[in-house]
C-alpha cells in the first residue's frame, strides 16, 4: 500500500513538472499583455504566438505614459507581460519592484547594451528620434519652400513654422518622454525645459502619443513633427511623403519586453518572451514597425539602410531616465502650467 502512494506520488509530481516545462503547454486563461506600440503590429506577433503555441492572449493597447502611471499605481493589475515601450519604463517597473527576472536563453545572441544586466527587460527593437517633414505641406507653404528642410531641433523654431509643428507631450507620451529625457542628459535640465517648453508653445498641439504626431505628419495637418523615426517610416511605406532626418545628439529608445510580477500566467509570459526576442518576430517587426532590430545579422529594410545612426548621442542611459521620471516631469508640469 505504501509503495502504491509513493508511485502516485511520483506520478503526480512528474505531471505537474511536465506541464509546467513543456513548451506547448496553453494555459486556461489568456495571457494578458500591455502592448507600448501600434496595435496592428502588436496582433502580427501574437497572432504568430498564439498559432505556434496555441495560447490565447488578451491585448490592452496603452502610451508610454499611460502605462507607466498604471503600473506605478496599482499593486496588482493581473497584467503578464509588458510588451514595448522604452527600456526607461521597463527600467523604472525594476526599481519599483514590479517585474519577475527572466533572462531567456534566446537573448544569449543579443548584445549586452540591448538588455539588462540583471535579466529584468530585454530589447526587442531599436529606434531614432527623427524631425518628420510632409514635404508637400511644405513645399506648398509660401512661407516655408524657400526655407531649408530642419536638421535640428532649434530650426522647428523659425517663426514661419509657428502653429506648423507638433511634438508628443512627455508627460503621457513615451516619444515625448524620451525628447525630454535625452535633452536633459545632453545638455542639462534647464536648457532641455526651456528646448521642449519652446518647441510646445510652436506646436499646433502637443499630442497624446508619438504615432499621433507622425498620423498629422502624414495626412497633413502638420509640416514636421519630432517622433520616432519609426512611426514616420511607417506611413513613408504607405506612400505619404515624409522626409525624415535624425538631429544631431539626438535620443533614441531600446524597445523592450518585460515580465509583471501578479500576473496569473507566468509560464506564457516566458514562452512570450522567448518568441518575441527570436530571429523570426523581430524580421516581423521590422518590416511593419520599421524599428531596426537588436538582434544581429537580420538583414535590414530598405527604409532603414540610410539610418544615420553616428548622429545619436550614444551616452544616454536609460537608467537615469527612469531614475529622473517622477522629477523631470514635475518640472515639466511646473514650467508648463497655464
């Protein structure tokens, strides 16, 4: 009777290891994942997922800022996996104690500068901060055709451009975050305050989200923007005509995939996680995201291959970005009140 207990013992114990380690196994419940870029290109990679490993997902769409609020503020959110987004909010969600470490063995291909050291977030993609220009507003501008097109920030503040331009607000906009951020580190707080505040009062609007500016971009509602050369290359792709330059010093952001810690559903999220970082998800990305990819010897699209990427300041750190958030906005919010 004694050894008949011990076998189902054994058995038992030897089932829940297999579904715990066996790499098809779907769970019940559909795994919940935050997604920091466009939706369209979020369900290409979880379609892809949930065919190969037959989990059902949920997809919650939400800005940088967004998400950064909500996962400050509540303990619990029952969300598993957060899923782009700049490495400074990924970074920020470690230091507050909210993501499980998870170092996936498909990141042993990925450089060092493109992950955590720690295994907390790892890179999935890579992009530029650019100046956008809808070069038939511009050229049907009496006011702007004689004008060169901008290469720096500074020249978004000719006074021909006023109510012209529009940037992302840093305050609900990871885009916006980072033009902040990567000023800051640059050229200090007080110059980067006095760039962006003067860069909003040129701005028809401060929009939302980066992808926002880069859509006025494209249908022309706007003749430049400042966005994530990404989103601008995106509708580039679709035949608008957007001519797009990185500025000198210019910021840019490691997106990236981390784990939640309260989630129902931790071994999907490592499945997740897996997938995203392999060759084939970020081939995928890229050519609908037009984000260059941090895994090496993935060939380039063609819309990517005249990246300048020399002019970026390869000194911004994301850690602190993600130390300075809470800081930087309250004198952003301060030094912009109406």
């Amino acid at each position: 009777m004694r050894t008949k207990v011990i076998i189902l013992s054994l058995v038992a114990v030897t089932i829940l290891l297999l579904i715990y380690f066996y790499p098809g196994q779907k769970s019940n419940q559909p795994l919940k994942v935050y997604v920091i870029f466009q939706e369209d290109e979020a369900r290409i990679l979880l379609e892809k997922y949930k065919k190969k490993t037959g989990q059902s997902y949920e997809l919650i769409r939400m800005s940088g800022g967004e998400a950064s609020y909500h996962l400050m503020s509540i303990n619990k959110t029952g969300i598993d996996v957060v899923l782009g987004g700049p490495a400074d909010l990924h970074e920020q969600l470690k230091n507050k104690g909210k993501l499980i470490r998870y170092s996936s063995h498909v990141a042993d291909e990925i450089p060092d500068i493109y992950k955590d050291k720690m295994g907390y977030w790892t890179g999935i993609y890579m992009g530029a901060l650019a100046i956008g220009v809808n070069e038939q507003v511009w050229n049907q501008d009496p006011q702007l055709v004689a004008l060169p097109l901008p290469e720096r920030y500074e020249d978004l503040l000719r006074p021909e451009l006023k109510g012209k331009i529009e940037i992302p607000d840093p305050e609900t906009s990871g885009t916006g975050y980072t033009l902040l951020a990567s000023l800051a580190q640059e050229r200090g707080e007080e110059q980067a305050l006095a760039l962006v505040s003067a860069l909003k009062k040129q701005s028809s609007s401060t929009t939302f989200s980066g992808i926002s500016s880069a859509q006025r971009l494209a249908v022309g509602e706007v003749a430049a923007v400042i966005s994530f050369m990404g989103d601008q290359l995106r509708f580039k792709n679709s035949g608008y005509a957007i001519q797009s330059s990185i500025p000198p010093q210019a910021g840019w952001e490691i997106g990236a995939v981390s784990i939640l810690k309260g989630g129902n559903n931790v071994t999907a999220a490592k499945q997740l996680v897996d997938f995203v970082l392999s060759t084939d998800a970020q081939t995928d990305y890229m050519n609908s995201a037009f984000s260059l990819p941090v895994m090496p010897n993935i060939k380039i699209h063609p819309l990517l291959s005249s990246v300048k990427l020399e002019k970026l300041m390869i000194t911004y750190r994301f850690d602190i970005a993600a130390a300075n958030r809470e800081e930087l906005l309250a004198k952003w919010h301060e030094a912009n009140k109406r």
